[in-house]
C-alpha cells in the first residue's frame, strides 16, 4: 500500500472500542471497492479493509459510526 488517507481526528480514535468503518479500496489497477469494517481505529480499519485484496494502491475511510 503507497498511501493511506485519514479523515478522522484523534479523539475518535482514542475511543478505543469497536466502531463500523466504510474504507473505499483502491488498486493499482483503478478499481475502487468499498468495505465495511469493524476496528478499534481508523489505521486498524484501513488495515483489515486492505487486507482482502492484492496490488492496493491506497485506502480511504468514507464514513464511521461509533455507536451510541
């Protein structure tokens, strides 16, 4: 992976509990899926996300939601 996009503060990440994460994927070839996640952070998010493909390119989070 050659770069990773955060768009999240550090107060939602220092919330160390389980949240759902929209991570868009992108590849080296143009394609874009998006995955829905669960993690404790963003990073870990765009990790997993990333994890189920070959040849990424980048990872973006596209949306959180943290829970009540």
């Amino acid at each position: 992976m050659t770069y990773v996009s955060n768009i999240f503060n550090s107060s939602l990440n220092s919330n160390r509990k389980l949240k759902y994460f929209s991570v868009e994927v992108i590849t080296f070839d143009g394609e874009s899926f998006i995955e829905e996640v669960e993690a404790r952070s963003a990073e870990e998010a765009q990790e997993i996300a990333a994890s189920g493909y070959e040849n990424v390119d980048y990872t973006m989070v596209q949306g959180c939601f943290a829970g009540w």
